[in-house]
C-alpha cells in the first residue's frame, strides 16, 4: 500500500499536535438537549438522574483515559476534562485526543442509560455532543476555567430554579415561561434569592449540592498509576465484564487502590487548591457542616460526595 501511486494522498494530512508540556482541557456539550431533554420528560429545573447518567459518561472517560485525565468537571449537558501536561496520548493530537473523548463520552451515555435512567425508560434517538480542546499554559488558567465554569453553573441553576419556581406556580393558560420571563428580565442574584425565599419558601442554599454546584470527578489520595499497578495484580483472575465506574467510584479500599471522587463542592475557592496540611482545622469544619445532607437516598445525595475534598484539585494539577 505504500508504494501505490496513490499514497501521495497521505501527505495532505497535517499534523495538528498541541504545544508540549501546556494543560489541554476538552469541553463537550449537548447537542440540541433542549429538544432531548422535553423529548425525554426530563424535570424542571434540574433532573438528578440525567446528570447522574452525564456524571456516570464522565467517569468513564476518567477510568479509560486514566492516568492522563486528571480532572473533569459538569454542568447540565457539558463536560470539561483536564488532561496533565505530561500527556502523550495520540502524541497530543488535538484532533484524535478530542474526537476520542467525545467518542467515549457518547457511547457511555448511551451504553449507561437504562442503567441510570431505568428500564423502563426509552432513550428515543441518539443524543450527539461536540467538543473543543483548548491548552492553557499555566495552573492560574486551569483554576480561573474551572471557576469559570462553575460560576456558570451557579447563574444558571439560580435562574432556572426561579424561573421554573415562577413557571409551575402560573401556567395555567399556557403563558407562564412568557410571564416568567418577564419577571426575571435584569435581576441580579439577591433578587432571585428573594423571590424563592418571599414567594416559595424556597432557601436557594438548602437545594441539592449538585444542582448548585454541578460535579466534579477527581482521583483520591493515590495517583491513577498506583490504581493500575494495583488493578494489574487484582485482574489476573476472571475477565471482567463491561466497566462499571459506578463499582469503582465507591472503590475497593482494601487493596489500597485510590478511588474515583465524585463531589459536589466548591471548586472556586482556595480549599480544593491547597494541601490540606496548608489548611489547619478546616477538614472537620467543612466535615461536619455539609452532615445535614446525610439523610438523601440518591447517589448524588452521598455525604462523602461533599466532604474530604481538600487539596485534591492541586494534586489533580501536579500528576
Ligand atoms: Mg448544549
């Protein structure tokens, strides 16, 4: 094949390698999931089980990316994923490493869905999502675009929160997302907050961390190497069937593999960007106040999902 007088052909392929040693961060987002989520009744504002099956397509992407990605990040229909400086997937090909985990991302939403969503549930056409990579030179750029995107999540949860609050109180001739609209049209936050808490006995602060504060899948305490070493030894013994990240997130400690972190915290301030040992007394503070969302049944309801995060996004930063 490669003698043929039509090999030439290869040499319009360009090389498209991102600059070494730079953070690469791949968004995907839904595509048209307007139309997907009606299509699919998903609740209004936020649907726990549909961003639990976004939450489950991401940490696919973490496991089977692993050690390279390092940190991902969700809201609503999009996904970012950091991947490490020393990454040489694909030798850093932006086109192959992002058509690669858009790829993943989507087969997994797919692949997971009954399984999240339930059975009983069809998944009535195939959901798409588009990506970008984008490389940022420094950690100062990784933080502020992670608080970045979780800022979004705040404005848009607190909109949509109001607005549907607003919404279901008065629709009934059908013009209430008009009405509501109008109503939100130039507030600023402690308006919205107000009129949750005024009109709705709703306290903004008390709704699900995740609606809030949208998911963030990092590594434990040990490094991803560490996990595949020791997934090594443990998988000479039966095959194993199809991945189950579900499984992994809540971990086989007993082997002294790190786990997959799931959280819903605050990834803008300085706590899951400093080592803990930089941080006296802070662990058991932060501990026991996020306690009274120990009753939920829900995967996303975990306490463990908000607590123990310290220093994680740093090291997250320094694989
Ligand atoms: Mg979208």
């Amino acid at each position: 094949m490669a003698g043929s007088q039509f090999a030439y052909v290869r040499n319009f392929e360009l090389p498209d390698p991102v600059l070494p040693n730079v953070y690469m961060v791949v968004r995907i987002d839904g595509k048209g999931f307007h139309r997907f989520s009606d299509a699919h009744d998903f609740a209004k504002p936020n649907d726990g089980r549909a961003l639990e099956l976004m939450n489950e397509a991401a940490r696919h992407v973490v496991q089977a990316l692993k050690p390279d990605v390092v940190l991902a990040f969700g809201e609503s229909d999009e996904y970012s994923f950091l991947l490490r400086r020393s990454c040489s997937l694909y030798k850093r090909r932006a086109s192959k490493i992002l058509t690669q985990i858009v790829s993943l991302f989507t087969s997994a939403y797919v692949f997971c869905w009954s399984e999240i969503m339930g059975k009983q549930e069809e998944l009535k056409y195939p959901p798409t999502f588009d990506g970008r990579l984008v490389a940022y030179p420094t950690a100062k750029e990784i933080r502020d675009y992670f608080a970045w995107r979780q800022a979004d999540t705040h404005i848009n949860n607190l909109y949509n929160t109001t607005f549907w609050a607003l919404v279901h109180a008065d629709n009934a001739d059908g013009l209430g997302e008009r009405r509501a609209h109008e109503t939100l049209k130039g507030t600023v936050s402690s308006e919205k907050n107000e009129i949750l808490f005024s009109r709705f006995g709703i306290n903004y602060d008390k709704l699900e961390p995740m609606f809030r504060k949208g998911t963030t899948i990092v590594w434990g305490e040990s490094t991803p190497e560490e996990e595949a070493d020791a997934e090594e030894d443990a998988a000479a013994g039966a095959g194993e069937g199809p991945m189950k990240s579900q499984e992994k997130e809540k971990g086989n400690r007993s082997r002294g593999a790190p786990e997959l972190r799931t959280l819903h915290v605050d990834i803008i301030g300085k706590e899951f960007w400093t080592a803990p040992s930089e941080q006296p007394g802070r662990r058991v503070e932060k501990a026991a106040q996020h306690g009274a969302h120990s009753e939920g049944t829900e995967a996303w309801q975990d306490p463990r999902r908000v607590s123990s995060y310290q220093g994680l996004g740093l090291r997250a930063l320094e694989r």
